[in-house]
C-alpha cells in the first residue's frame, strides 16, 4: 500500500513538472513575441501543436483589452474573446489567400495552420492593454500597443510566408486590413 502511494505521488510531481514546463514554454513563447524574435515565429509556424497557444494569445490579448478599456465604461468580457477568436481565423485565411495566392514569392510555401499560429502570437503585445485601466494612458497604451503589434504582424506574415522582403509582407498586411474593412463595412450596412 505504501508502494502505491509513492508511485502516485511520483506520478502527480511528474505532471506538475510537465504542466510547468509547458507553462515556461508558453510565457516564453509570448515574451519572445512580443520581443518581435525571428526565430519564435517560425518555431510557432512549424509547430503544428502551437495553434491552441496562438489561440489562448489571442484570447488574453482581448481580455487585457477588455480590462484596458474599462475606463472607458465599454467592455465585453463574453463577446470579445469569440469575435478576436473568428477575427483571428478570417484575418489568417484572409492573409494566406492575398500572400499565398495572389503575391507569392518563389519561396512561399505555407498553410492556413502556419499563418493562424503565427499571426496569433503577432497578438501577443496587445497584452500591455491591460494598463490601459490606468487613467490618462488609455489612448497611448492602445496606440502603442497597436503599432507594436502591427509591427509583429508583419514579421509573423513575412515569416509564414517565407518573404524575402519585408515590404512584400507590409502590402499583405495592408491588402488584408482594406478587404476585411470593405467586408465589415458591407456587413454593418447590413445591419
């Protein structure tokens, strides 16, 4: 009987060695991000595990914006993340359809998966969001994050993509930005 309880107990600090470990990954991949490393965005681009990872950056950069915004008595804590998550999906395909198949380079060679992950990270600087909640740095922090992560989604694209120029990565991007606008705009006349 004492055998089996240092055999579970040996088993219960192996998993929360592991769970650790996959949580050092994790920050380390967001830091790195936001550190706009080369080398994250295309370690998340071949990692085909990194989608969900790209996917909870997504989420939390919402949530800091969410609480960021709080000053401005506007936020939604429910919707946001499911509009940043199906934002995040068309934004991607949006992305991979203007880079992959209508201004490829000869070296572009890539998939929905890899431009989800890395365009996910590309999110990560949106956390610094969360001190929008600070009165008087709402407007700077979100401008500032917002130019920060434009900067990292260019990378990610350029990255995903396998451009060789940056500049080529800056048109799919801004190409991407008007088509989704125009759709927006479209489906709110909708409305």
């Amino acid at each position: 009987m004492l055998l089996l309880g240092k055999k579970t107990c040996c088993n219960t600090i192996v998993k929360v060695i592991n769970f650790l470990k996959m949580n050092y990954q994790y920050i380390n991949r967001i830091l790195r991000a936001c550190k706009l490393d080369i080398d994250l965005y295309e370690e998340v681009e071949a990692d085909k595990s990194a989608t969900v990872q790209a996917a909870g950056v997504v989420v939390l950069s919402s949530l800091a914006a969410g609480v960021g915004a709080l000053s401005l008595g506007t936020s939604n804590f429910l919707m946001a993340p499911l509009l940043s998550l199906a934002s995040w999906f068309v934004w991607a395909y949006l992305v991979y359809l203007i880079g992959v198949k209508i201004f490829p380079e000869s070296t572009t060679e890539a998939d929905h998966g890899q431009l989800l992950r890395t365009i996910g990270f590309s999110s990560a600087p949106g956390l610094i969001r969360v001190f929008g909640i600070i009165p008087n740095l709402t407007s700077i922090v979100f401008i500032a994050s917002s130019l920060w992560m434009l900067v990292a989604m260019v990378i990610a694209v350029r990255q995903a993509l396998d451009y060789k120029s940056t500049w080529r990565a800056v048109g799919v991007v801004v190409t991407a930005f008007l088509v989704q606008s125009i759709i927006l705009v479209m489906i709110l006349k909708l409305f």
